[in-house]
C-alpha cells in the first residue's frame, strides 16, 4: 500500500513542480504581427510591372496568357519600321478602306509625309492609315510586313506574342501578353526617337503639306509630371489595353494592363501600378555635380588634372539590388587642354547593367609644354638609355683625349 501511495505521489509532485515552472517562467515578448504587403488593385485581366533598366518584374497577374491587344500591336510596327527606315525618309500615303469608328491620323493617299511624322501619326493618334502605309513602305506588302514583326518578336524573345496584322484590329493569330509587352517597351524606350515620340502630347508634322498639329489620344501623359508614355489601344474583343512608362526616383518603370472594362479603369490602374512600382525604390546620388573622380599625371609639366562629373546622376534602387561604378579616364594628359573638355566617363551600373552615364571634364586648363618641360619629361621617361648615352659620350670622348695626349708626347719627345 506504501509503495503505491508513494508511486502517486511521485508523478503528481513532477507535474506540480512542471506546473510551477510553467507558472514562474517569463512570458515570451509577443511579436506583432507582419505588415502585409499591400499590392496594386488592378481591374485588368492581365498586368505587368518592369524595371525598364534590367528587365526585372516587379509585380505581375497572368503576365504570361494570350491576349487581344488593340492598338498596343502597333508598339512593333513602331520598332520594325525604326530599325528598318531613316526617319527623313519620304513617303506617299497609301490607299486604306477603314472601318466604321477606326482611329486614323487624316492621311490622303498619295499624301508626301516623313516616317518621322508617320511615326508621330502611329503613336499619338493610333492611326490604322499610318500603320499601313509604313507596313507597304518597309516590306512592299503589308503580308512581308507581318512576317517582318513575327521575326523581330522572335529575335526580342517574345515568345508569347504572334502578329496577324500590323494594326491591331481583332483577328485570329494576333495577340501578346502582358510581360511581352512590357519587354518590346523596355527596346523601343531605348530608341531616342520613340523615347520623344511617346512622350509628346502634341506634335507639328513639318513633312506634309500644309503643316499641322496632331494631339496625344493618351491621357495618362496628363494624369502626372512624371509619366512618359506609352500607347493606348481599344477594340471590342481587347477591351482597354495601355501601355504606361514613368520616370522617378532615378528609374524608368514601365507598366501595362491588358483587358481593362473601361476608358478610365485603364489610366488608373497603370497609374496604380507606377505608383506602387516606384514606392519599392529608394534614390540613391552615386555621383554629384563636379565631383573629382579621376586625376591623371600631367606629361612633361607633372601635376595632376582634375577630371569632375559635369552633372549629377541620381538611380533607383530597391532591397536587394547592388550599385556599382566604373571610370574611364587617361592615366596621364598633356597640354594643351581646355578647362571642360570632356576626357572620360563614369558609368553607374545596377545589378551589373548600365543605369546610366557622366561625362568627366577637366578641372583646369593645361597650357602646352614647353621646350625645356618637354625635354626635361623625356629625360624623366628615359632615364636609362640617356645615361648608357652620356657613359658612351664620355668614354669616347676620354678615349680621345688619351689618343690625342699620346700623340703630343710622341711629338715632342722626337723634337
């Protein structure tokens, strides 16, 4: 009986003390709870977020499926007829039978006009005419004109893109995604050209005649000071697509929505996007105006010149990104050189590409070297062979004066 009573006690005691333990131990610091991440709310069926200078995807839904796209399909007959023409080439309009409520830019047939105009025609007003009389100019046909876009989308890697007309309207065949179009973006946004075109509210096309005034249809541009791009698009079976491009915080972002229900759900929700997109990003000022980056000797006269950046460069950089500089400067100068002149470039790279670049002017002026600098710099930079030199000079010259001295004697002793 003993032993049984002291068999119960004994764990009962363990579960006492454990109880004790449990009661007199500190309570954990309780943690709050994560911040959740908020997203874009975004009413299209496709969307896309880019970091225009790497290619990164910031944020994407259904980036990859196949869509209509609308007018968006003209982004290529943009990127084929710039890599394909020169921009002050002259054209005439060709014959263009539109259907009821397409956009057109007003183009006669047989009408003289510039690509560059054509161009502006193509992007600020969408027009169906444009994009055809560029397909018939570039490739003869606007069939050779579809096979051209095909081939550079599979040149850029577009693998979920497929052109069947270089207008946009819906057919069977022609469609992209929302990453894809984002990407054929990032490579135009590259082209000066197409940089100033999308960016323009307005435009005066100089080539036709008699000038006139063409205005964007893209109202994103207006909507902030900081928004540059890009291209609307509408067709019953696409719905709403735009693609959107911003500048801030010393990034390019580049954002589209693919299938929006209405005019407005398009604008806001790639406003909704950029905004969200530059919110990840921090600035960061790697180089400041006059800033000395480099300081090459100076040939003949020494010294050293100061090479300073001629402007600031501000980039963008989010959590896990890393920066990095490059400077490309002569080792060494000589005169004369002008307080200014460009000398060199420092390169600021994100994630290893290029973000952007400053030229480097000198600091001062360097007057040309003198004579004796010039002689006293290529003794400095021979010192070596100038001294063999001088040893050579001096022990034919001894030779000489023992020959001539042995000479004296002999003469004088026959005397």
């Amino acid at each position: 009986m003993s032993r049984r009573r002291v068999g119960g006690a004994a764990p009962l005691a363990a579960l006492l003390a454990c109880a004790l333990c449990f009661s007199t131990a500190p309570a954990a610091e309780k943690q709050p709870p994560a911040k959740p991440i908020v997203g874009p709310k975004i009413e299209a069926r496709s969307w896309a977020l880019i970091d225009a200078r790497t290619g990164d995807v910031i944020v994407s839904h259904a980036g990859a499926r196949h869509l209509s796209i609308a007018s968006t399909t003209k982004l290529m007959t943009a990127y084929v007829a710039l890599k394909e023409e020169p921009l002050d080439k002259i054209v005439r309009g060709q014959p263009y039978e539109p259907e009821y409520g397409e956009s057109l830019m007003g183009l006669r047939v047989g009408q003289k006009i510039s690509i560059r105009d054509l161009l502006y025609g193509l992007i600020l007003r969408s027009g169906n005419d444009a994009a055809n009389t560029l397909a018939i100019d570039v490739a003869g046909s606007v069939p050779r004109f579809v096979a051209e876009m095909n081939r550079y989308a599979a040149a850029l890697g577009l693998s979920d893109t497929h052109y069947a007309n270089p207008v946009g309207l819906d057919q069977k065949g022609n469609y992209s995604s929302a990453l894809d179009l984002a990407t054929l973006t990032q490579h135009l946004l590259r082209i000066p050209a197409f940089a100033k075109i999308a960016n323009s509210e307005s435009a005066e096309l100089e080539s036709v005649r008699p000038k006139r005034r063409i205005t964007t249809i893209n109202e994103l541009l207006s909507l902030a000071p900081w928004i540059n791009g890009v291209k609307t698009g509408h067709t019953f079976g696409a719905l709403y697509v735009l693609v959107g491009s911003g500048r801030r915080k010393g990034v390019e972002l580049i954002s589209d929505a693919i299938g929006a229900p209405s005019d407005e759900d398009r604008f806001s929700d790639n406003l909704e996007l950029l905004d969200y997109g530059f919110r990840q990003y921090k600035q960061r000022l790697p180089i400041h105006a006059g800033q000395d980056l480099a300081d090459p000797s100076i040939r003949y006269s020494g010294g050293e010149l100061p090479l300073r950046a001629a402007r600031p460069l501000a980039v963008g950089l989010r959590r896990g990104q890393t920066l990095s500089l490059e400077v490309r400067a002569p080792h060494e100068v000589r005169g004369p050189i002008r307080r200014g002149a460009v000398l060199g470039h420092a390169t600021v790279f994100v994630d290893g590409l290029r973000a952007g670049a400053v030229a480097l002017r000198a600091g001062r002026s360097i007057p040309k070297a003198s004579a004796f600098d010039r002689a006293r710099g290529f003794v400095g930079d021979h010192p070596i062979p100038i001294a063999l030199a001088v040893f050579v000079i001096l022990m034919g010259a001894l030779f000489l004066y023992r020959r001539l001295s042995r000479r004296t004697n002999k003469r004088n002793r026959t005397g």
